[in-house]
C-alpha cells in the first residue's frame, strides 16, 4: 500500500508540473483552456474556476496514468466549429511560434522541475560517498602495494581526496603506464581507531573491463578497491546547490537520451524497458531512504518523462512540435488527414510500448518471487 501511495504521488506531482507548463503557456498566448485534468477516463471530482462557462473545469480523473490540457481549437470538431468571435481565443488560429511554445512547455517545466528538486536536495543535504575502503581484491595494484580494507584515501598524486566519486574520476583519469601515488590514514588498532597513521604507497593502475550504466562492457583503469558504503551528509550553498541542480539535470539529461537512443538501435535488450509498476517499486523504495533520496527519483523520473515526450512520435508533444515545425517551413499546415492517419499510428506506437513495459513488469515480478 505505502508504495502505491508513493507512485500516486510520484506519478501526479511529475503529471501536473508537465501539464502546468502546457496550461501556463495558453494563458499567456491568450487560449482558452477548457479543461485542466489530472488523470484520464471518467472525472471524479471537478470544480470549475472563475469565469462562469468561459472557465477552466480542473479536473481529478480515473486513471492516474497521465493528464491533459484540453484546449479551444486544439481539435478540429465539426459538430462544434469555431465561431468568428472565439478564434482570437482559439490554438488553432494561433501563430506557429505561440503554438510551438505551448506544446514544448510541457517537457520545459519537467527539465525546470528536475532543477529545483536538484537545488532542494543539494540545500537541505545530499548524501556523499566517503573515500573509506570497504574492500580490496586480491592481486590488483591496491593489495599488492599494502593498501587494507579501513584506510581512508586523502590524497592522490598531491591532489587532495574527500569523496569517493574524485578519487574514482583520478584513478579512471591516470594514463597507461602512470604511477599514482596515494596517501591514506589508517587506524591504530591498539588505540580504538582515535589514532591515525598517514601512509603512502605508489600504484601503478591496471586496465580492466567493466561494465558502464548501460551494463555495456568497457575498459577502465582500476586499483582493486570498493568503497565502505560511509557516507556524510553535506549541505551547499544556494549559489553552489544551483551549480549543482543544473548539471546533475544536464547529466541525467544526456544519459536519458543515450539510453533512449540505445534502446532504439538495440544496445540495451528491450526487456530493460520498464514501465509503472517499476515506478511504482522505485518510488516505495526511495521514499523509505528519505527525502532527499525521494526528490532525486522524481528529478530523474521528470527528465525521462521530458526527454520521451519530445520524441517526434505523433501523439506526444514531439509530434506535434515536428508538425509545426513542417508548418512552419512550406508555409501550411500538414492535412488534417495526415494528422488524423499519423495520430492513430503514434497512439499504436505507445499502446503497444506500454503494453510490452507492463508485461516487462510482470516478468521481473514473476521472477523475483521465483528467487
């Protein structure tokens, strides 16, 4: 139940900062929204704002899969045409550049979300991995020189060490053949682990292969080490944890759209795609380690949801956005029949990917219980 509670949760946060852009966006161009849903299928509650008829009816629907802005003009419907004195008010009769703004808001304010979630977590404290040594594998440089489970690194090659992530960027940075030299405090065993010793040893790292985010094997340079698991809370600055919000948002940002492209042309099996039953177990599982951990989740989940509503897939923002920029470009819009043709082919497209994502889920459910 607590991870159903934290997918609703997940899921309409991250529905309605999209769907917000959308809604902010037609405001400002001057359309009229008609409906404000978060949620699809039949309403369960709605409430209509000021305005009497002319009014936005905001809306919480069945289905917590999704939501919509439903705009004036945004669907050509014959038995409801647009009166001469509505289309100043209507999307369709807008220019393509206001057009183009209101359909690329939505995946805008999932990016700009994931940039404040960042901020937040990186201000109220963010959990960094300390470079204390947890293990050290038999025959690889780190045992060779003398280097033992417990010993904090400080240094390598004079360059100061306090987290765990630099002392991984200097190892897998050093050059073939180049010699690091390494510093460590280590324990007296005779005094409780109060008294520390400073030690330095030379290591020449080894090439191996390993496998990167996307399980792709690669060549790294190593020393044979795993961290502790110690961690230390740090806090930042408002200018730093901005620093920070915009390029974790940049990183997950560029390994979403590597991902996706992998996944397109078949580097990462498709049984990896995942659909909202894994959300729904991630996002149980992050909201038991906290917050921040929490926040983290839904940045990433936000930027996955920007970057695949971008895809030029008819039905999706994407789509839309590609049919306008054809717009713009031979000057008239593409047929309403090649619209309606492409539409019903992108909604297979996603019915289809949804389908095969659960079934996925169920998969590695079936399996798991197996274990």
């Amino acid at each position: 139940m607590n991870t159903v509670f934290w997918a609703i949760v997940v899921l309409g946060v991250l529905i309605f900062v999209h769907e917000l852009g959308h809604f902010l966006l037609a405001r400002w161009a001057g359309v009229r929204v008609l409906v404000f849903s978060l949620g699809f299928g039949p309403k369960l509650i709605a409430w209509r704002g000021r305005g009497g008829e002319q009014a936005t009816e905001y809306r919480i629907s069945a289905i917590p899969l999704g939501g919509y802005v439903k705009m004036l003009g945004e669907v050509d419907d014959p038995d409801m045409p647009i009166l001469p004195e509505q289309r100043p008010f209507a999307f369709n009769y807008k220019s393509v550049e206001k057009r183009f703004a209101i359909v690329a808001a939505g995946p805008i304010f999932n990016f700009l979300f994931a940039i404040v979630a960042l901020i937040v977590v990186h201000l109220v404290g963010v959990a960094e991995l300390l470079p204390v040594i947890g293990s050290v594998h038999p025959g690889l440089p780190a045992a060779t020189a003398g280097i033992q489970a417990g010993d904090r690194v400080v240094a390598i090659g004079g360059q100061s060490i306090d987290r765990w992530d630099k002392l991984k960027q200097r190892v897998s940075a050093a050059a073939t053949g180049e010699r690091l030299r390494v510093a460590v405090d280590r324990a007296d065993a005779d005094h409780a682990g109060q008294r520390l010793t400073r030690l330095e040893f030379e290591l020449l790292p080894q090439a191996q292969e390993t496998r990167n985010l996307f399980g792709e094997s690669v060549s790294t340079m190593v020393i044979g080490i795993t961290p502790s698991g110690e961690t230390e809370s740090v806090r930042y600055g408002v200018w730093d944890s901005l620093v920070r919000g915009v390029e974790k948002t940049a990183w997950m940002i560029d390994v979403t759209v590597t991902g996706v492209w992998k996944m397109i042309t078949g580097a990462i099996p498709a049984d990896q795609i995942g659909g909202p039953l894994m959300i729904a177990e991630l996002s149980g599982k992050s909201a038991s380690h906290g917050a921040s951990n929490l926040l983290f989740f839904m940045a990433f989940i936000s930027v996955n949801l920007g970057i695949l509503n971008l895809l030029p897939v008819p039905i999706l923002d994407g789509g839309h956005l590609f049919f306008f920029t054809v717009e713009k470009i031979k000057g008239a819009p593409i047929s309403d029949r090649a619209q309606n043709w492409a539409n019903r082919f992108g909604m297979t497209v996603l019915a289809s990917l949804m389908l095969f994502a659960i079934y996925n889920d169920i998969m590695r459910l079936v399996a798991g219980r197996a274990e």
